[in-house]
C-alpha cells in the first residue's frame, strides 16, 4: 500500500471509528459535524499533495502555501457556520473537531514525510522531474 493509500484509510478509520462511538452516545450529531469537516480536508489535501509531488516536488512547496490560507478560512467558516447556524453543542463539537484535526493532520505530516523520503530515494539522476499522469 502506498503513501497516499495508508494517509487515507487513516482519515476514514477515524472518522468511522469516532462516529461508532458517536452514535452510541447522546453526542452523536454534535460530534460526527466535529470530525466531518477535518477527515474531508484531510483526505482532499492529501490527493492534491500527491498529485503535485508526482508532477515534481518543486511545485509542492508553492501549491502549500497557496492551499494555508484557503484551508484557515474553510476551517473558520465552517466552526462558525456548525457553531452558529446549526447551534451544535460548543464542548462535544469543539472536542471532536479538535482531536479530528490534531489527528488528521498529524497522520498527513508523517505521511508526507514518508513522501518526500521516498521521493528522495526515487530521485531522477539528471534531476528533471517529468510529469507522469
């Protein structure tokens, strides 16, 4: 299983794994809106990480920088939109957002470590990177 494989069977493991537990609860609603949106950007960042690498690592550093902004603003109006439009209960959507988000972007950090190591062992000898796909 590749890189990009494992990144996304650990966001969908989470967000089944705590939405079991959610439904089992009183929490439910609350806590499944909490992990929604970070396994969502979680597993989309992820494909278009992966997708610029294999076009060449150069066009990874500026495609992350591009991608900060956009996603602290999803992320902004989405709290505020669950928080105040939907009126979920603040302490079990804020507590599942937050360990969703911790957790997601922890395993994208490792797996894009593991990323740019295999890239580095599967470097091109004349150090042109050609786009595959």
């Amino acid at each position: 299983m590749g890189v990009r494989a494992a990144a996304l069977w650990w966001v969908i493991g989470l967000t089944v794994g705590v939405g079991v537990v959610a439904l089992a609860s009183g929490y439910g609603p609350d806590v499944l809106r909490g992990v929604a949106a970070p396994a969502a950007a979680a597993g989309v960042s992820w494909v278009v990480t992966t997708r610029a690498w294999r076009r060449g690592p150069e066009a990874l550093w500026p495609l992350m920088l591009r991608a900060f902004p956009v996603k602290a603003l999803f992320f902004l109006g989405y709290v505020g939109f669950v928080l105040g439009v939907l009126g979920a209960r603040v302490v079990p959507f804020v507590t599942s957002f937050t360990v969703a988000f911790l957790a997601t972007h922890l395993t994208e950090a490792y797996c894009l470590r593991r990323l740019v190591a295999q890239g580095h062992a599967e470097a091109p000898a004349d150090g042109k990177w050609t786009h595959t796909g």
